[in-house]
C-alpha cells in the first residue's frame, strides 16, 4: 500500500508483477454531461471483470467519506454496482476514466469519485502517501426562502454561516447565525451569508465543497465576499489541513 486517503475515499497500491500487454488507462479530459453513457468494470461477488453499463444521472454530488465529512463532486450513475465494485473505474465508450466506483444506493443509484478529485489526491497518495486537504471550520446551510426572509434578504442566495469551528480559520473572521423560531420553525438568523470564494460564486455546499477540494490547498488565503448585516464586504481567510474526523458536515 502506498497511501490512503480516507478523506477521498482513495488509496493506490503497488503491484509487484504487471502482464505485459497491461496498458494505463487515462482520465476523462472534458467534463462529464448528464446522459453520457458510461460503463462499470469491477468483481461484484467475485465475478472477475464484471462490465456493467448505464448513463451519468447526476453530477456534483456529495457521499459520505469514511473521515465523517463529505466527499464532494461525486458522479452519480445508473449502471449495475454490487459489492466488489468499489475501486474500478467508471469508464466513458471511448476508454477514459470518468469516476473511480465508490457505493451504492438503492436500485440504479451508484457513486464515483470523480477523475477531477482522483487527478488531485492520487499523485500526491503516490509520492508522500498521504493528502492533506484544505479546511474553512465553518458549518453552512444553503440559504432558502424561508431563510432569506427571516434574515431580510430581498431573495435567497448564498451560504448561510451556521457556525465555526472554535480556533478554526472561520472563528473570529465569519460572524454564526442565533437560532430563532419562526411559525414554529427552527430558523438560523443574523450570521454571514457567503455569496462569492476567491471570486467563485457560491450557489450552493455543493459549490463550496467542490471549490475547496479541487482549487484550493492548506495554508492558501481566499477572499470571501459577504453579505454581513445588510451589506456586502470581503474578509481573508487562510485555509489550514482538515482534522482527520468530523462528526458533522464542517468545510
């Protein structure tokens, strides 16, 4: 074993003996569409070289990581994933890898681990054997209508600052939410909303947790624009290495 990276859910392995006609595969060069038509290569069951095939259902979705945090910009499929799928590719027609097979949900409802985020955390698996990834402390809620109205917002937009981790990059630089009931219902008022990191506009976790992985690492400084009180402004915040567990979904 080389490395692991249980962040990512990736590990790399050295094989003493490869055949002769082994030949790599390489990644996807242009991003993934939903409809494209993919094919899973695995051992479901001990079934050895087992091809499965279906289309891209989604994309940019966030799975569990066995860390406790969330590994984002995953591939969501229809093709046929069992038990002894995980870890071989995830391929288009044409031979490239699109996703390393990660698990299943329910019927026609699988999960890869995109080229993008294995591109990112494999060489590094390979040359230190481990990846240290990029980490804000702050816990977010996307920001709904519902949201937007309790804190006065005239629409909803942004990432609602929830909470931030004591100590953490966040702490003393984003400004929590209180909680405040309104018609019966837990709302979280009065934090920062974050509406842009380094310039990239935040829609969404999804958004963040994608940026934070495959454009930024520990110890970069990223501007964030805010929407603090009413009014927009930019703070700097330094990334530091994530902790290697969380019990909650913190970036």
């Amino acid at each position: 074993m080389l490395g692991t990276d249980s962040h990512s859910d990736l590990a790399v392995i050295s094989v003493d003996e490869i055949p002769d006609t082994t030949e790599p595969l390489s990644f996807i060069q242009d991003s993934p569409v939903i409809g494209q038509e993919v094919v899973a290569i695995g051992n479901p069951y001990d079934l050895n070289g087992t091809v499965t095939s279906g289309i891209i259902s989604g994309l940019d979705r966030l799975i569990p990581s066995p860390a406790g945090y969330r590994i984002p910009d995953a591939i969501q499929t229809d093709a046929a994933v069992n038990p002894g799928n995980s870890g071989g590719p995830l391929v288009s027609l044409d031979g490239a890898v699109i996703g390393v097979v990660n698990s299943k949900r329910g019927d026609n409802i699988a999960f890869g681990i995109s080229a993008a985020l294995t591109q990112q955390v494999v060489p590094e698996l390979i040359e230190t054997g481990e990846y240290e990834h990029a980490y804000m402390g702050v816990s977010l809620q996307n920001v709904t209508p519902t949201i937007a109205d309790a804190n006065e917002m005239s629409e909803p937009r942004g990432l609602l600052v929830v909470q931030t981790v004591r100590g953490g990059p966040a702490d003393g630089v984003l400004q929590p939410s209180d909680i405040e009931f309104v018609n019966g219902t837990r709302v979280p008022v009065g934090g920062d909303i974050i509406l842009t990191v380094g310039g990239e506009p935040m829609r969404s976790f999804e958004d963040l947790a994608s940026y934070l992985a495959l454009q930024t690492r520990p110890g970069d400084t990223l501007e964030v624009t805010i929407l603090r009180d009413g009014t927009e402004q930019t703070v700097e915040l330094t990334l530091v290495s994530r902790p290697e567990q969380s019990q909650s979904p913190l970036q």
